[in-house]
C-alpha cells in the first residue's frame, strides 16, 4: 500500500473515531437534557404535594368554620358531643384524603427523580461506549500510524 492510501486509510480511521466520540458526546447530552427535564418535573411534584397539603388543611378548615355556624345558628354548643363528633369525624376523613393525595404527589416526584437519575447515568455510559467502540479502529489506526512511521525510518 502506497503511502497516499495509507495517508488516506489513517484520516478515514481519524474520522470514523471523531464520528464515534461525537455521536456518544451528543447521547450524553441529550440525556442530560432529558435528565434536568425529568428532575424539574421532580421538583414540580413535590411543590404540587405541599400544595395539596394546604388546600386539603384549608378544605378541612373550611368544613369545620361551616359546622360550627350551622351548630351556632341552631343555637347549639360548639363544644357538645354531637359537635365533637362532627369535628372528629371530618378531620378524619380530610386527614386521609390528605395523606392519600399528597403521598400520591410525592409519589409521582419520586418517580420522576429516579427516572433522572436512570437517564442521566445512561449518558454517562454512552459517551463511555463511543469510546470503548473505538477502541479497535484507535488500535488499527495506531498500527497504521507505526507502519507509516516505521516505512520512513526503513528509507532513512
């Protein structure tokens, strides 16, 4: 092989490994733009659970400010058993729509945080895998180079 084409052969081989290393360069970015996606989607979520949180608290607030008036107006105790009852009875039921709703919310952001993680960590190793699937055309090249290098010697 003429020294021309091994010239050629070895930018070609250059070429083929920048292509590779671009491409996992560009994967990784990518996944780092998905990654702070889903982690944004994340942080949304859990402002979305303490805002659930308040507006079953204000909800539940809300409840006992009407039972309390209805009782008022019945010219009944605010502090008699039926009343205590009422007031017992709807911060249970507010307590577990609360918790249920807001664990849900935590839930999802969880989720969403793992999935970041997952997608970022797929980033790393693409850019990774470029690199080890050029392991054998820098090799080739290397010999190549060592060839060319040696041939020049030999004439010397």
């Amino acid at each position: 092989m003429g020294v021309g084409m091994t010239a050629l052969n070895i930018a070609g081989k250059g070429l083929e490994i920048a292509g590779g290393v671009s491409e996992g360069i560009q994967r990784k970015t990518q996944s780092q733009i998905e990654a702070a996606k889903l982690k944004f989607a994340a942080d949304v979520g859990k402002v979305r659970a303490q805002e659930t949180d308040a507006a079953y608290r204000e909800d539940l607030e809300q409840t006992m400010q009407t039972i309390s008036a209805i009782r008022a107006s019945q010219n009944v105790r605010f502090d008699s058993p039926t009343a205590t009852a009422l007031f017992e009875k709807a911060d249970e039921v507010s307590d577990r729509a609360r918790v249920t709703a807001v664990a849900s919310e935590k839930m999802k952001a969880l989720g969403y945080e793992g999935d970041s993680a997952a997608v970022r960590a797929g980033g790393k190793m693409a850019r990774t895998t470029a690199l080890l699937k050029s392991a054998k055309t820098i090799g080739s090249l290397a010999q190549d180079i060592y060839g060319v290098g040696k041939s020049i010697y030999e004439r010397e």
